[in-house]
C-alpha cells in the first residue's frame, strides 16, 4: 500500500492493492460500455483520478488504484466541488458526477461498500445549468470544399474513401462510431439504405442522399468486397486493409481534410447537426428527425 497526500481532505490517502479484473470495481464498471461510451467514461475516471492523486494527468488505468469502495459522501461533495472549481461547463461537470455514482455502484455489487454508504455518497445532486451547444452548421459551400480537398489527393484510395466518408456523413447524420462500424452487407444500393447500429444496441435505417451515391460507390469499387466494414484503413502504400477504421481515425481524417480546404473548425458531430438542420428546413418533422438520427428523445 503506497501512501499518497490526498487532494480531498478526509480521503483516503492509500493507493488500493491491485485486484483481478473481475473483482476491480473500475474494469467492472468499464466493462459496461463499448465503443465511444466506453472511451469516455474511461477519460472521466482518469480525470477523477488525476484529481484524487494530486497530478496533472493521471497515467493509464491509474484508476484501477483508487480505493473507490472507501469514498463517502463528504468526498463526493468536495470532488463535486472540485469539479465546478475546474470545468466551466454544467454537462461536464454532471458526466464525471455520473462516472462517480456508476463507479460506487459497482462497488457495492460486489460486495466491497454497504448499501448505506452506496446511497449517502450518491444522493449528490447535479450541477443545474446551461451552455449553448458547442459546434456550427456545415454550409453546402463547405462541404464542396471538403469532397474538393479529398478528390485532389494524389494518393487515389485515400481521397476516394474520404470522400464517400464526408458524402455518407454528410447526407445521414451517423454518428463517426456508427460510419465506422456501417457494414457493406448491410447497404440496399437500389433502395438507397443502410441499416446501423447506434447507441444502446439499437438498429435503424438511414437514407444515403442520391447526391452522395456517386461518392460511395466509387470507394466500394475499390473496397471490391460485399461484406464487411465500408471504411477502411489505407496503409502507406496504398492498400485496402480488411479492418474498419475507429471513430478516432475518422476525427483525425475530417480534421486533416478540413485543413486541406482552408475551412474553420469543425467537428464530425457538426454533420450530424448539419443534417438535422437542413432536414427540418426541408419540412421534416422532429420525430422524423429523431427517429433518423437515433436519438432517444425528440428534445
């Protein structure tokens, strides 16, 4: 057991032993989620963690070694605190308060906190409080600009399926883990669909625009395969690997192309934005919208 000088006055200052995976409160919390839900909640503990252990940044997993099953409520309070004290935004503030409750409750499935202590550390209320939306709308201009940028590349499978990616996204408002995830199997080029699986596990149908089929198609020409992950990764020489690329990449690729085109910032969930916006515009509905773009809730 490795003391430490505790950030939170009260909390306990001993690093926990290292424990199986199976009984660490922190890889059975984790093990609930995939994907981007997981990578975020696996960045709100780290943060917690950084908090608890007095460091900037804190290393990997470092929340494996927090005694989690020995935070009461008057710890939670002050991280509360804490965490006002650091993010500005209210929705932050409430995620990581959210990683927190989750965390002690799986401490108390497993039997290392009792159900009293469980309840008192998380009868915390969340922060109350609004922020405009971070992000903008794409305008049509800009997306010519983006497929522009993409179709000069030189290196010809690259533009190609960045192209058909700023089509596809553009034209259905996927979620970037759900394009990477989209299945060649899964596309009705003659009806235009693409079934996904969104948030949750749940599936739905999309409609690629006919402004984006070119694009798409031209990148499934050079995919030459009727099953598996229609985004791709590209090695340096030009060829097509058989593994789709993570919601990561397609960031980072949306990103390098927006510099290509001399655009401001923009992120992969403006085209969501984008789309929602153009397709209530056009005298859509919001639960038509809702029910195309896979939220849970019209609001």
């Amino acid at each position: 057991m490795t003391e430490i000088e505790p950030a939170i006055p009260g909390l306990p200052s001993a690093l926990a032993p290292v424990r199986r995976k199976d009984e660490s409160p922190y890889w059975v919390y984790l093990a609930r989620f995939a994907g981007e839900s997981r990578r975020t909640m696996h960045g709100c503990l780290n943060r917690i963690a950084a908090i608890i252990l007095q460091v900037p940044f804190a290393p990997p997993d470092s929340g494996a070694q927090i005694p989690w099953e020995q935070i009461r409520y008057p710890h939670v309070v002050l991280l509360r605190t804490e965490f006002i004290e650091r993010w500005e935004s209210p929705s932050h503030v409430n995620k990581h308060l959210s990683a927190l409750r989750g965390i002690l409750k799986e401490c108390w499935r497993l039997g290392l906190m009792s159900a009293e202590d469980y309840q008192r550390a998380c009868d915390v209320a969340n922060v109350k409080g609004h922020r405009e939306a971070a992000g903008r709308s794409i305008h049509s201009d800009e997306i010519s600009a983006l497929l522009a940028a993409c179709l000069a590349d030189e290196s010809v499978p690259h533009g190609v399926r960045d192209a058909a990616l700023v089509a596809v996204l553009q034209s259905t408002g996927l979620r970037r883990a759900e394009a990477a995830t989209a299945l060649i199997e899964r596309y009705d080029h003659g009806e235009r669909t693409l079934r996904v699986i969104g948030k949750g596990d749940k599936e739905r149908t999309v409609y690629v625009h006919q402004t984006a089929v070119p694009y798409l198609d031209r990148w499934l020409v050079v995919v030459s395969g009727r099953r598996g992950p229609i985004f791709r990764g590209i090695d340096r020489w030009g060829n097509v690997s058989a593994g789709p690329l993570s919601a990561r990449a397609i960031g980072y690729i949306l990103n390098e192309r927006r510099g290509q085109a001399g655009l401001p910032r923009l992120s992969t969930h403006d085209f969501r934005r984008t789309f929602i916006g153009d397709f209530i515009d056009a005298g859509g509905d919001l639960l038509q919208a809702q029910k195309l773009a896979g939220h849970a809730s019209a609001t």
